[in-house]
C-alpha cells in the first residue's frame, strides 16, 4: 500500500461513476474531463494548477467510481 497526501489548500473534486471499471476510464472519464476542464471550470472564471490527484474506490455500491482532485486558480481577465 501506497500513502500519499495532499497538501493543505482548497481543492475542487470531480466525481465520475460508470457501471465498471473499464466504462470509467475510458467513456466516463473522457467525457467528464471535457465537460470539467472545458466548459465547468472556465464557466466559473477558473483554470488549475499544473497537478491533479486521482482517487479511485473499489466496489463502491455495485459501480466504479473516481474522484478528480484539482488545485483551483482563477483566469486573469482576458481586457
């Protein structure tokens, strides 16, 4: 077992869920990254820092799910 820890900051989470594993990381998670980084966090007048933490959970109620973990920053405005 491996233990890592983050480091102390506000951090916004992504929670993406599919039916199995492979569904997950492939389909759910390509999609969820797209709308996330594309379309939630520049709505919200956000970017990340350069780093993301992933967290999975094994058979989680009968379904796979992960967690996006991302350092938020907010976009300078653009004038």
């Amino acid at each position: 077992m491996v233990k890592r820890e983050l480091s102390a900051g506000e951090y916004i989470v992504c929670r993406v869920e599919a039916e199995n594993f492979e569904d997950l990381v492939t389909v759910a998670l390509d999609q969820a990254s797209k709308y996330f980084f594309g379309i939630w966090l520049p709505h919200h007048n956000l970017t990340t820092e350069p780093f993301s933490a992933e967290k999975y959970y094994r058979d989680f109620e009968g379904m796979a799910c992960m967690e996006i973990w991302v350092k938020p920053l907010i976009l300078k405005n653009k004038n």
